[in-house]
C-alpha cells in the first residue's frame, strides 16, 4: 500500500499494454473498403474526418453501426477552433471542399 492508503498497482511482466482505439479503428476499415472498390471520393472524406477525430476536432457516435460525428463542446465553434490555433483552416477547408460544404459565418462567429 502506498503512503497516501491507495493500492499499489500489481507488478507485472508483461509489456507495455497498447491502447487501442475501436473508433479510429472502425473508420480506417470503412477507408480501406472504400479504397478496394474505388470509391476515392468517400475515402478522402472518411480519411479527412478520421484527421479530424483523431486531432480531437470531432466526438463520433455510433447509430445503427454508422459512425456520426460531432464537434465536441470544449473545441467550441470551428471558427474559434481555427482562431485559437486547435484546428488548420486549411484542414477544415480542405474538409469542406471535400464534402462539397459551404463555408459561411453568422454574427456569433458559428460557421
């Protein structure tokens, strides 16, 4: 037991574990399907959002074994991501292109 009475952790020797991430995981099969039946268009934007997911600019949720993706709250809007550095305009532009979205922004700096 340690000083402070929390429990020590078990010595083991095994090798340091690997985090995987099912998510990312998931979307890059999604990728790697897409790419095997030449659906390049759907594979640079899946490969463009899985950028984002794993930049943090993007919660993803599972429905009906479809992934949805979300801005999370703490990255607040795009604009403000762009501003404060979280996010390259050029990734979110290039995001857009992609998906053939249009960039516009209201009076609250919400794109």
């Amino acid at each position: 037991m340690m000083e402070d009475g929390t429990q020590t952790p078990p010595e083991t020797d095994a090798p340091d574990a690997q985090i995987i991430d099912f998510t990312a995981a998931a979307i890059e099969q999604r990728l790697k399907s897409c790419l095997r039946e030449g659906k390049e268009h759907e594979a640079s934007i899946l490969s463009a959002l899985l950028e984002g997911y794993e930049l943090g600019m993007w919660d993803v949720e599972w429905r009906d074994g479809e992934p949805y993706f979300s801005a999370p709250d703490s990255l607040g809007s795009p604009a403000k991501a762009i501003e404060n550095g979280k996010v390259s305009d050029e990734w979110l532009y290039e995001l857009l292109r992609l998906t053939g979205g249009a960039l516009t922004e209201d009076d609250d700096g919400a794109l």
